[in-house]
C-alpha cells in the first residue's frame, strides 16, 4: 500500500470510527455510511477517488477493517469506533481462549482497573497469540493477556464476532485475566499463606529479612516456586524463589531478586518469560 493509500484509508477509517461530521457525513445506528458521501468528503479534501478504487484500498489492507454493500451502496468501519453503534450481528460463541495484547505499561493500571475500552466502544481481543501480539506492538513492549470466555458468558458477557477475527465485548475486571506464566494473586487468604513460608525460611542475615513486614505476595510464577513480593513501603520488587522446606534457610536461600519497581520486572522477568512460554505453546 502506497504512503497515499495509507492516509485516505486512515482519513476513511476515523471519519467512519470516531468523527463522521468532520467529513459532514452520516452514519446509521449500524455504522454505515454512504459510499458517495465518503467520496464526495474526500474530494472536499481535494482527494480523487472513486468506488472502484475505495474497493481497491479496503482489499489491500494487511486486516480486514471495511464492509462494502456494494448493492445498497455503503461501507462501515467492522471494529475500532469510539461512536456508539449498534451490532447488527447476534452475539457469538468464541474459542475459550481469547488474547488481548497490550503494552507493559498498561499493566498496573489494568490490575487495578481491568481491561477498558478507553476511548473505544468495545474492548478488542484476537483469536490468535500472533495477532494480539501484533496489536501491543503498536503500544510498546508487548504484553499477552488470555481471557477464558466461557465464564464470561456464563456471567451475562457477549462477545462480537468482526469479520476478521477480531472479536468485541465490553469491559474485564482483572480477576478475569489471566497473564501468564504468572498468576497473579488477589486472595487474602493465599498472600497470608506465602508471606508465613518466607517468613519461616529467611534468616537475619537474608537481604529481606529488615522488610518482611512490609512485603505484599503479589504473584506466583507457574512453572516453578518463585514467588512475586512487592515492598509496599518503597514500591521494590523482590521474585523470591521459596524452598518451601518449612523452617530457616541458610546464607542467601531463599534466593531473591530485586527489582527496582514494577516495571523492570515486567520489562526483564515477565516479558521473557512470556517469549518462552509462548514460543513452546
Ligand atoms: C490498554 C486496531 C491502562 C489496552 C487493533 C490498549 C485492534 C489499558 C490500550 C483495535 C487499560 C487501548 C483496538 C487500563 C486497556 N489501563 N490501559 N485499565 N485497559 N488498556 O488502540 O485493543 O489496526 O484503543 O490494552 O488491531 O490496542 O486500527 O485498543 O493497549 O483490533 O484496524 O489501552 O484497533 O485495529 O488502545 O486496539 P486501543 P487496542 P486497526
């Protein structure tokens, strides 16, 4: 796609997403507009097209991103509004998996406030790890968050199907996200339990031992024992690795990483450990 082809397309795509009065364009309570009036916007913007080549554009994108009615003469945006629309197809049922790709960056704020659609109607999960990864990129550093759908559903969710697989539904809380390898812990009554074990495993020499009262089990790595604690008092990251024999440990066992804040560990520990455990799934 030509640098031209690309500005009409995105200049298409807002007016039919988020302002179709800057191109003095209407759209129904689906979304569609009518193709001549698009056309006639973008000759105002002094930009020569017609039907033939708006089909042209809409086949040469790397997603699908338009619907044309070719018989009754209209395109629509099939995801990514900020404008309310109304969906004309009937809910769908999705695979049980579905990824959501977003930026290390979100990350805290997702944990506090779920996955929003911020300026958009719909929060937009893929079916694909590939696909998700593709729209973090576009963000920052990447991060795979997975949503088992069933339970969703089951708790009055509906999920949208847009024609390429790009599904839409509204707002998660963050209990029901799942980042892994981690899990990550909201229960009082588990951090209870992880915070005892390091407490019995540390000794007085041990790089946490002056902090134990202010750690925070925050997560819990999968595939082994290593165990995410925050320090609430200063925002430090410490991934201790617990032997889980029940009583004090020896020199620097457990064996504990710091991390300076949130970030780093998901910058460094988290994002590999993503590429590995995605790259063997
Ligand atoms: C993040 C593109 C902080 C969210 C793509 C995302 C997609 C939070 C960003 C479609 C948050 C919003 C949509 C929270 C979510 N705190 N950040 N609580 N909850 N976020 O662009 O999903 O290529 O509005 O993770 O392919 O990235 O244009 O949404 O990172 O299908 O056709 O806030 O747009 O389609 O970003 O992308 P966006 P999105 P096209």
């Amino acid at each position: 796609m030509s640098k031209t082809q690309t500005k009409i397309s995105k200049l298409i795509s807002y007016w039919l997403r988020h302002k179709p009065q800057d191109a003095k364009i209407q759209l129904d309570e689906f979304g569609w507009a009518n193709i001549e009036a698009i056309l006639e916007a973008l000759k105002t913007n002094q930009i020569e097209c017609n039907k033939d080549d708006l089909i042209t554009l809409s086949n040469s994108f790397d997603k699908v991103r338009w619907k044309i009615d070719k018989v009754a003469n209209k395109i629509k945006a099939t995801h990514g509004h900020s404008i309310s629309i109304l969906q004309e197809e009937e809910p769908q049922t999705p695979p049980e998996i579905l990824y959501h790709g977003t930026a290390t960056r979100f990350i805290e704020s997702i944990m506090d406030k779920g996955l929003i659609s911020k300026q958009r109607q719909y929060v937009h999960l893929s079916e694909t790890i590939d696909m998700a990864k593709e729209v973090a990129q576009r963000h920052g550093k990447p991060v795979i968050i997975e949503i088992e759908t069933k339970a969703l559903i089951e708790h009055g969710w509906k999920f949208y199907k847009t024609e390429q697989d790009v599904w839409l539904t509204s707002e998660i809380p963050f209990k029901s996200l799942d980042i892994e390898p981690w899990d990550f812990i909201i229960d009082k009554e588990t951090k209870g339990i992880f915070l005892k074990e390091l407490k019995k495993e540390i000794n007085r020499e041990h790089l946490l031992s002056d902090k134990i009262d202010k750690l925070e089990l925050i997560a819990r790595y999968g595939p082994s024992d290593d165990c995410l604690f925050k320090n609430q008092e200063n925002n430090e990251y410490f991934v201790v690795h617990l032997t889980w024999s029940g009583k004090k440990e020896k020199d620097s066992w457990p064996l504990a990483k710091q991390f300076d804040n949130f970030e780093e560990f998901l910058n460094t520990r988290l994002v590999a450990d993503q590429d590995d455990w995605y790259g063997r799934h």
